[in-house]
C-alpha cells in the first residue's frame, strides 16, 4: 500500500536526503524544527488569506522578497 499523503517541502528534502544516502539519525530535533517553522509559515499564510492580505505586500514585509 502506497502512502499518498501530499508532503511538506522539507519530508521532501528528508526524502532526497536519505536517499543519497545522507544519515539524519543525529539530526531529529533539528528536523523537527524545520518541520514546525514551516508549519508557522503556512499558518501566518492561512491567516493572512483569510484577511485578505495582497500575497506579494505580506511575503514582502515577512521574508524581505527573497533577498538575503
């Protein structure tokens, strides 16, 4: 039986990862950060559709359009 759960971007950089055969084991508190920041993502994302938000003002004020 296939699993056809749609998945986050980071279970899919997890998956590529250890099929490249990267070892995480050490690494499941830093995953499940990444996991849960970008649960808070989606979250403020959902909150900001239902106000109505312009998508393009709100990802600008919060990740700064891409810039680094």
């Amino acid at each position: 039986m296939t699993n056809n759960k749609p998945q986050t971007a980071v279970e899919q950089l997890i998956n590529h990862l250890i099929e490249y055969g990267f070892d995480l084991s050490l690494h499941k508190m830093e995953i499940e950060h990444f996991k849960e920041m970008q649960k808070d993502q989606h979250i403020k994302s959902w909150e900001a559709g239902l106000m109505k938000v312009d998508f393009n003002e709100y990802y600008e004020q919060t990740y700064g359009g891409g810039e680094q």
